[in-house]
C-alpha cells in the first residue's frame, strides 16, 4: 500500500525543500511514531474550523494532524517551520481528503476488513513487525488501534477514488508508445535484465602453459559437476585446489554487463552456466539465475465456452442440471457454438458462439484454467464451478505464441501511464479543490 504523502498536491507548496520532502508521511505513520496529544489539547473545546462540502473539518482532527507533523520532523531532526505555516498546509490537505472521501462515498467504494486487514498486515512487513508486534507499538506509545484502523480505511478509499478518476484521463496511444521506444531511455527500459552469479579463478596473464592449462582443466571439471545438476553456488565453494573470486552480481540490464560478459549472458537459457572465459585476471564462469523480459513464448489455449448462472429462479443444483444436459447435446451431435449463442450467460462471448479466442496462463479464474488445461483438444469438459457460476467449455487448439513485441509495449505503455499520473492527480485535484464549497472558518 503507498503511504499518504501529508502535505503534497497542497497549496502553497512551503518553501523549505527538506520539509517537502519529509511532510509525506501518513497519519498512519504519524500515529505511529507521535506522542500522546498533551492533557491541555485533548481538553480544548472542539469547534469547526472549515465546512467542506456537506461535511465537517474538525479543529480536534487538525490539531491531531499538525502535532504528528511535528513529532516526525522533530524525530528526524528538522528544524519545524511556523504553526502558521504547517496549519496552512495541514489545513488545506485534509480540505482534498475530505472531498475525495466524499466523492468516494457518493459512488459506494467500500473497504472490507478482509481488505483492510491485508493492508494493515503489509503496512506491519514493512516496518519489519508482526501485525502483533505492530499493535503492541502503537499501544505502547499511547495510540488506538481503532483509530489507526480507520485511518488506514480512508487512506485506501482515497485512492480508490483518485486512480478511478485519474485513470480515466490518461490516454496512451500506440504513436507515444512507437516514439518512447525509439528513445535511448525507452530503449534501456525495455532491455533484457540478467540475474548473473560470477566465479574467478585468477590466473596472471604471463602464466606459464602448463600452469594455465591446469587451471582450465580444473575449471571444465567444475564445470562438468555444474551441468550435471550441482548447484553452481556449491561447487565453486566446495573447491579446494583453487580459490575463486566472485559472487552474485544481481540484476544487470545488458548494457549494464561487464563488458566480458555482455555477449555470453544473453545466449543463456535460465540457470545455463557459460563456457570457461579467459581473461588477464584468469577463468572466469558466469550462471544465469534469472532473466526478466527477453524472448517471451507462452502457452495459448483457444477455448469455447457456456455459462449458466444459478439465480433467484434456477438454484445451484439447477444450473449444473441445465449445463449437463447442454454436454450431452453436444456430445450427441449439435453444435457447440450454437448451443452457446442461445443457452449462454456470458455476454461478452454468447453471441459469438461462447468463443473466448486464445487465452493466455493467468488471464482466466483459477478454476476455468484448471479445467481448460486438463481438457483434450477436440474434447468437452465436466461441469465446473467458478465465482461466475457453472459451465462446460471445450478446447480447440494450443499453440506456443511469441509475446516479446506485445510484453515490451505493454512494459513502455506502464512507464508512461506511471509518468503521466502524478501530472494529472495534480490537475485533477486543483479541479475538485476549485469545484468544492470550502469555508474556512
């Protein structure tokens, strides 16, 4: 879950960097780390500081925030501007919340506690804490697990609400994704990356022949062990008549690579070790662990299929009833793609004969790729249950299809959407800011 930056996308933007840089923590993180409001504080008398909308800021809830601002910067040694400055800011940051929420609320978003629960528990493996751990914390320094709670459930309905809306205005177009491609930076971003492991056996360039050829050979030993199955990490280890240099070298784009290394590493398989390369340090092997991007074939699946949906009228059992019978007319002779276009709940695909074209590994529920990978080319399948109801489906190719072009624009169009997102929240919060009835009081 991304934080909630505290005092971006406001306005005035303060004018000390340090202190833009460092106001992005959440309230979460506030209430983390910030002492208990003093007894003085929590004994004010509430009032109404701004009227937004047709809610409420209250000067209890700023008065919270701008004192978790303060714990963090004091915690972090930066030296606090004016309370004017931070309750400005503060102030016109929790105006955007509040009209996000809003908006958030008037279209039904809604954060289930299974949701909400996963979240808190990321929030907790990022601070290298248990969720126990992490509610011992705050209970620690004073601070209520119910409110952080629902702190957390704000923070993801505003996102909710501004990737719904900000998502909507971000058009990439195939053009933008041909020009990005063709720039070095594009270029770089859609390489290959290499996961190398690297072993050195160092042998000075004025060896003698006898000394080198020892080396070598001790080396297509190893070598032989590796390819045989041994882990690479392992036999270099292992070795006793020659102490090797190395190590892992991580994850390296192929411009990236030593320059020894730049033409072997792409000629790899994933978890291939290289031949012997000779250098003036000595024999050098390198095993590919990993690679992300590069060529992409992947197993296609050309699938047909009917849904039927249990509903208030046609029970569960019912609906496995009418899909079993529809197997059976298929298997007797009529057409399954007739069957579908009359009998087939699935809109998207009925009317082209239950047809859903070449699917990808991932792209269907777990239960329908089960089933469509366990089933025969030319074959029809049991009835099986997914979220979506019960169906039959029927397969009628496979194929291994080169994905590369489509994964690197599909990579390049991500990089740009990404680039274009924080502009256009920018803009549309300005928008909504500008839209809404703000009194401050």
């Amino acid at each position: 879950m991304n934080t909630n930056r505290m005092l971006e996308n406001s306005r005035p933007a303060l004018p000390l960097q340090t202190l833009k840089a460092l106001l992005f923590m959440t309230a979460l993180a506030a209430t983390l780390i910030a002492a208990p409001p003093s007894r003085a504080e929590t004994e004010m008398v509430d009032q109404v500081v701004a009227i937004v909308d047709e809610d409420i800021i209250m000067a209890s809830e700023l008065r919270e925030r701008v004192e978790g601002i303060k714990e963090t910067l004091q915690s972090r040694g930066i030296e606090i501007p004016p309370d004017e400055t931070i309750i400005r800011e503060t102030l016109d940051r929790l105006i955007l919340e509040n009209i996000q929420l809003q908006k958030g609320l008037r279209v039904g978003v809604r954060i289930s506690d299974a949701q909400l629960n996963a979240a808190i528990q990321n929030i907790a493996a990022q601070n290298r804490m248990t969720q126990e751990q992490f509610i011992a914390a705050l209970e620690e320094r004073g601070q209520s697990y119910p409110q952080m709670r629902e702190q957390v459930r704000r923070e993801m309905i505003i996102q909710r609400v501004q990737a719904g809306n900000v998502n909507q205005r971000i058009q990439i177009t195939p053009k933008e994704v041909d020009n990005f491609l063709a720039t070095p930076e594009g270029r770089k971003l859609t390489q290959p990356e290499y996961h190398l492991l690297h072993a050195l056996l160092p042998i000075p360039p004025d060896a003698s022949p006898e000394d080198d050829a020892a080396a070598r050979a001790y080396v297509e030993q190893l070598l032989k062990r590796i390819r045989a199955g041994e882990s690479f990490e392992e036999v270099i280890r292992s070795s006793t008549q020659y102490r090797f240099n190395g190590g892992d070298l991580g994850w390296r784009k192929a411009e990236d690579l030593p320059s020894l290394f730049s033409d072997v590493a792409p000629t790899l398989a994933t978890g291939a070790t290289s031949d012997p390369i000779r250098s003036d340090s000595g024999y050098h092997l390198i095993n590919l662990m990993e690679l992300r991007g590069g060529e992409q074939i992947v197993a296609q699946t050309e699938v047909r299929h009917i849904l039927v949906k249990p509903s208030e009228i046609l029970t569960d059992d019912q609906a496995r009833e009418r899909v079993l019978s529809l197997r059976a007319r298929v298997e007797a002779g009529e057409s399954f793609g007739d069957l579908a276009k009359e009998y087939s709940e699935d809109i998207g695909s009925a009317q082209e004969g239950g047809k859903l074209g070449w699917v990808t590994p991932g792209q269907m529920v777990p239960e329908f790729e089960q089933a469509m990978n366990a089933t025969a080319v030319g074959e029809i399948s049991e009835p099986l249950r997914t979220p979506f109801g019960w169906h039959i489906l029927t397969v009628e190719g496979r194929r291994n299809q080169d994905m590369t072009s489509e994964a690197i624009r599909n990579k390049a169009a991500e990089y740009l959407h990404t680039r274009k997102y924080q502009e256009e929240l920018d803009a549309w919060l300005q928008q909504i800011r500008d839209e809404a009835f703000v009194d401050i009081k």
